[in-house]
C-alpha cells in the first residue's frame, strides 16, 4: 500500500571507495521508500565510480562527488591520478555540504561511516542538526574485528560524536544474529538509539530480464565489486581443471572494480573450461541469484541478503584481510546452518574445493537450515520512516492553524 506523504526529502550518503555495497544497499532502501510513499523525494551522495549503471526509480536520483579509492594496505587515493587527494576530500567536502543546503532533507542517512570519509560529513551533520534534520547512523549488522573499529573510532573520538549528532542508529540485521559494536565501550547514550532493523529484503524486478542470465540450471560466482576477488575465481577454475566430474554450468561474474590484468588472465583462463561463462558486470544481480541452483561468494553484505532473500544453498569464501567483516559475518552464518564455509587456504586446494562444489546444489536452502532468519529491515525502516514524517506532517499542520 502506497501512503502519501507531502513533499518529504531524505538525503543519503554513501562514502563508496570500495566495492559496490554501500551504493547498493542505500539505494535498496530508497527503492523501497519510494514505493511505500508517494511524497518522498530521495537523493544518494556517492562516491562510487559506477554510480550511473544502475537504474533508479521515479523521486530517487543521485549526486556524485569525486571517487576515492582504498588500496590494499587501508590507505585512500584520488580515482584521478592528477588530482592529490586532499583536493579531492575538499571537493567531496564541499559538494557534501552545499547538497544539503539546497536539498533541506528531513532526514540524512549516513552509511556506515559515522563521520563519513576522513571526516567530510561532519560540518554537515552540524549544520543539519542546527536545521531540525532527524539524523540517522545505518550500520551493517558486521562492521569489522572489535579491535580494529574499536581502535578506528577512538583515533577519531567516533563514539562521542555519535551520541552528540544522531538521533538514532539503525543495524541492518536482526539483534540475535551480530552485534556491530561487539566488544566495543558503547555509552548507554548510544546503545539507547539502536535499533536492530533486520535484514534488507531483496527482490527482482518483474519487468526487465538480465541479458546474462544463462539458459538450465547454473552456480553463481560473484565477489560483489571484483576489486579483490581474482583469488576466488582462479580458485574455482583450478577446482574445475583439477576434478573432470565437476561439471556444473558455473557463471561467473567478475565485477566492475577488477583491475584489467586480471581480469583479462582470468577470462583467457576460463576460455579452456567449456562449462564456465564469465561476465564483466551485471546492474541486475539479484536476478542472476534468484536464477542459480547455489552461489558462491565472498560473502558481503548485500551478497548475503541476496542468499537469503532467494533462499538459495551458498558456499562461502570470505576475505580475510585487512578487514575481517567477511570471515565474522561467514563464521557466525556457517554456525547458524545458513551457509557452508571455506577460509581461503581451504579452497585454494582445487579437490577439495571442488568436492564443495559438486555438494552445493543439494545443500539445504537457508530457510531449512535455520528457520527465524527473517528480512524484516525495509518494513521496518519504512514503518519509523512513516511514522517520524506523519508526525513532522502534525507539526506542521499545527504550525498553519495556529
């Protein structure tokens, strides 16, 4: 049921230096915001590079501001080489700040970084505090070893601001599942604006078909971006060159962040193996999930409600550095009986991984492994949302009579 709500703005923002999850996931939830609320305008800052590959509905759009990229090592660098990356967090900075000024949002939704990148949102979130803004922290359900953030957030005096700006903190994940500031001195101030939302839903869309998505049966290969997922993909070739009985049909999408060396040696690779397809890309992805027998993946964030969403057998291969949000997050899923996983020294051993290969259509789906694992985030963010603007609407009405 679509409920009107007059002329409301939310702003979301999404720091992007890695990956594709924090677009994804922000625009999931603007998707579903739009669909539930007539009234609702939404506009994503982003920082990924494809921002502009994906299809947004009718009251969503975005603003890009200039990518920054994380190395390896943790470091960031400038997407433009010519450009040192001072200037490039100053025009981030700027771009930020003169959005919200013009833009005036009800609401800001910030994605997993409180004070966004090195910083750049908090001139923001203080102005937007000063103007009545509900300001609003989503957290994944992991964030990362407790040693690591915890470390992180002190540097930056993260957790103080936190209870200085926000109104409230939104996980997305049930509170039985993972808790992001495990082992963490989280203040009562903070703890008191958490909300355990749930898992985000997914869903396909019923009007456009993916052009990839293969014909009969097939195992899905992702690594959600690809910027680090080459070693997971050599790893499934090599089960397949190494074990002639493994013949599923596999495809394999590699990711729009794979440098193309790499990319280049894996598809000239896959050329020997008649069994195997491999894409670049595909904007559609949930498509090509709901379509698989079992999915192999690292195992981020969106991958993950993705599985469960479609209730598809999944076999997890976690990154293990320099953030350890993968390994957490398969550990406590593999516990559960939700997925079946194998740390990166176990599926570089071409039998045995492709012994796990063989096994993955017939493992159990989700669903039956652990029942309870529901994906309540988007109704749940779309009730508070509902019920935060229906007030506003109140004070505003009262405001006019009186």
């Amino acid at each position: 049921m679509t409920r009107r709500i007059e002329d409301a703005r939310i702003l979301m923002y999404s720091h992007d230096t890695f990956g594709l999850g924090h677009l994804r996931r922000c625009r999931t939830i603007a998707h579903s915001l739009v669909e539930d609320y007539r009234g609702v305008n939404i506009l994503i800052i982003s920082g990924a590079t494809i921002a502009g590959a994906f299809d947004y509905r009718a009251r969503v759009d975005f603003v890009k501001i200039p990518s920054v990229i994380k190395l390896r090592n943790g470091e960031y660098t400038s997407m433009d080489q010519h450009i040192d990356l001072h200037e490039t967090l100053k025009m981030r900075k700027s771009i930020i700040r003169h959005t919200a000024e013009t833009f005036q949002p009800d609401i800001f939704i910030v994605d997993k970084e409180p004070m966004g990148l090195q910083g750049e949102v908090e001139d923001t979130l203080a102005y937007l505090k000063k103007q009545g803004t509900t300001l609003v922290l989503g957290l994944r359900e992991v964030m990362d070893a407790p040693h690591l953030l915890d470390a992180e957030w002190k540097r930056n005096d993260v957790m103080r601001k936190i209870g200085q700006f926000y109104d409230s903190v939104w996980v997305y994940g049930p509170p039985d599942f993972y808790d992001p500031l495990v082992g963490l001195e989280v203040p009562p101030l903070v703890r008191a604006k958490m909300d355990f939302v749930g898992f985000l839903q997914r869903s396909v869309s019923q009007d456009v078909e993916s052009e990839h998505k293969p014909k009969g049966d097939y195992i899905l290969v992702t690594t959600g971006g690809g910027g680090d997922g080459s070693d997971l993909i050599h790893d499934v070739i090599d089960a397949y060159q190494e074990d002639s009985t493994l013949t599923h049909k596999a495809l394999i999408v590699l990711g729009p962040y794979m440098p193309a060396k790499q990319r280049h040696k894996l598809i000239t690779k896959c050329a020997k193996i008649p069994y195997i397809e491999v894409i670049e890309f595909d904007n559609r992805m949930e498509e090509l999930i709901a379509g698989a027998k079992g999915v192999v993946a690292m195992g981020g964030y969106n991958t993950y409600c993705e599985i469960l969403s479609f209730d598809k057998p999944a076999l997890i291969v976690p990154r293990v550095m320099p953030r350890e949000e993968q390994l957490i997050r398969a550990s406590r899923a593999a516990e559960l009986g939700l997925i079946d996983m194998l740390l990166p020294e176990e599926a570089a051993d071409p039998l045995r991984f492709a012994a796990a290969l063989k096994a993955l259509p017939d493992r159990n789906p989700p669903s039956k492994s652990a029942k309870g694992m529901t994906l309540e985030g988007l109704a749940n963010i779309s009730q508070i949302v509902g019920e935060w603007l229906g007030r506003r609407d109140r004070e505003h009405l009262t405001v006019v009579k009186g």
